[in-house]
C-alpha cells in the first residue's frame, strides 16, 4: 500500500517521501490521518542519530538507524478494518500510534499516511457532543507520559508538589497533579512556556532565579516530578523533601539521570520510574482529555502541513523561537 510519511533520511535530514505500508492483515485498521503531534525531545534523539532501536544499518563503520519514519501520536479516521477487528468500523475517528511502514532500517510509523495500524494501538475516541475535538487526542501518548508522572506519587489534597522541566511532560504532569489537588510549582526555564500552565499552577523561572532563591520557601514537599533528568535540581530540593514523599522520574535516558539510591534512604523517599505506554494508562489519559482535567490543545504553538515538515524540525533545531506543542496537519 502507498502512503506518504515524513522520513529522516539521515542524521538532521527530513523528507517528505512516498514510503510503501504493509497491507492490512485481519487484526489491522487503516486510518486516514487528520493530524500527527510531534514528540520533539524523542524523535530529536532519534533525528540526531543518538537512539539505536530495532533492525540497524551500517553506515562507514558507524551503526545509524536510517531511514525511518519516527512518532508514534496521530487521530484520523477509519476507512477500513481487518475481518477480526470488532471494536472500530468504518467512519470512526480514533487515535492510533506505531504504524507499519515498510523498507526502513528502523520505524515506528508515527507521521504516515495512511496509516496501518494494529488494533491493539488504536483508541476510538469519544463521540460526546460539546466534548474536545479529535485533535485534543493527536498528543495521546505524550499526555500519557506526564498524567503517569502525575498519577504516581501518593497525594492528599493540600500537598506540595514540585515538577522540574516546563515542557510537554512538566505540563501534563502539573496539570495532572493540580487535579488531584496538588499545590503545584513548575521550575522552567522558558518564559513562554511556564505562561501556558494553569493560573492555579506556581511557576519559576530558573534562567532568572537562583536555586537558592527558587526552593527557599518551600518546605515539606511531598512529590517532585523529573521530567528533564535534572539531578543536580532534584538535589537542591531533597532537603525540602518530606519523610515518606515521592521522587518521580519521566523515562529520561542518559547519565545525568543517575541516582543514588542512598540519597533517598534518608527520607525514605519511593522512586517511581514510569517509562512507555500501557492501555489503562492510554485509557485513563483519554479520559482525562475527554473531561477536561488535562488539556492539550492550548499548548499547541505551531501547526503546519505535513509536507512541510522539514520546516517544522529547521524551527525546532534553530530553536530561535518559541515553540511547543507542534502539530502536522495531513487533510
């Protein structure tokens, strides 16, 4: 089956390509794609070489896994189903993530067109008058990063709760934890960015305060949400830190994510290290989206047509203006 998808053809190179999908077995649904959510830090990884997953190639001596398609977050529309898929039909709008696509070194099929998914990565989504629109679920996967973040820590009303990192998971984390009635501040480092958290949300900007200055009110912190793997933050907080509270930290790959894990014996601080995508946590996080308490189109800053996705990803290397949530728009 033809499709079109956004290829990294090698390190920082981004094409907008015919790519060939598999046909659709009977456990597979074929969606045509409305929008597709970039996931900027992982599929920046993986566009910079840095990510070695999968089937690999060899490249004068050096192992690099392209070309692919990256991504793994887009809704669309059903326009048909393998003869044991029963929970989508024709017409449904859904979320679908990884999709196959055929011929590359390496793939998750995220921003492809059509796309052939298994039915296991579909979600159909919530048909509710008044409700979000289809787009509200492009960023599923991501949301469900940073509502498990959020979900993790025990919280009681009233308690303190700090998220380092202003980025997608940082929001999703916060907000997440202000629904559970969380007193939550974000240390960020993007004014833009920390102006996009809820009103209800404290915020600083470390680029502007000192960390001395940052954590000198704070005391009895029951939660701390890592979105950044910024240990050397995480470290000046601890001792604000209650006995029994959590440290959380959001899947960050990387030696500056290193722990001790006798740093934590002290407080008898638990650790929770959430990593990829389950579909209760999918389910809880699509409704969460469905009844407000995470929002995502808000932070939505740029939206541009797929075959203009090269220009989005110059924009996010420059990163010489503000941006975050991105999205490609494929009608």
């Amino acid at each position: 089956m033809k499709a079109n998808a956004v290829v990294f053809t090698d390190v920082n190179k981004v094409a907008y390509l015919e790519v060939e999908a598999p046909d659709p077995g009977p456990d597979d649904v074929v969606v045509d794609v409305e929008h597709s959510w970039i996931s900027i830090g992982t599929e920046q990884s993986f566009l910079r070489g840095e990510r070695i997953t999968g089937e690999q190639v060899t490249r004068e001596g050096d192992i690099l896994p392209f070309p692919q398609v990256a991504g793994y977050q887009k809704v669309g529309i059903v326009r048909e189903v393998g003869s044991r898929v029963t929970s989508v039909k024709p017409g449904d709008r859904v979320f679908a993530s990884v999709s196959g696509v055929e011929g590359m070194a390496f793939s998750t099929g995220g921003h492809v067109n059509p796309a052939v998914t298994h039915v296991s990565q579909i979600w159909k989504l919530p048909d509710t008058p008044g409700g979000p629109e289809a787009l509200a679920y492009a960023p599923l996967v991501l949301a469900q990063v940073g509502y498990n973040c959020g979900i993790r820590p025990g919280i009681t009303p009233g308690d303190r709760a700090v998220v380092i990192g202003d980025g997608l998971v940082g929001q999703w984390a916060a907000q997440t934890l202000l629904s559970r009635g969380a007193d939550v501040t974000v240390l960020g480092r993007n004014d833009g960015r920390l102006g996009l958290l809820p009103a209800a949300v404290g915020r600083v900007n470390l680029r502007k305060v000192s960390m001395e200055e940052a954590v000198e009110g704070f005391s009895d912190i029951q939660a701390v949400v890592d979105t950044v793997g910024a240990m050397s933050v995480f470290r000046a907080i601890l001792p604000k830190m209650k006995v029994n509270s959590h440290l959380v930290s959001a899947g960050f790959l990387g030696n500056e994510g290193m722990v001790d894990i006798q740093e934590l014996r002290p407080l008898e601080i638990t650790l929770h290290s959430p990593s990829g995508w389950q579909p209760e946590r999918m389910d809880a996080t699509l409704a969460a989206i469905a009844d407000g308490r995470i929002q995502t189109i808000p932070l939505i800053t740029h939206t541009l047509p797929a075959h203009e996705a090269a220009k989005a990803w110059d924009m996010i290397q420059a990163k010489q203006e503000f941006f975050l949530g991105v999205v490609l728009d494929w009608r």
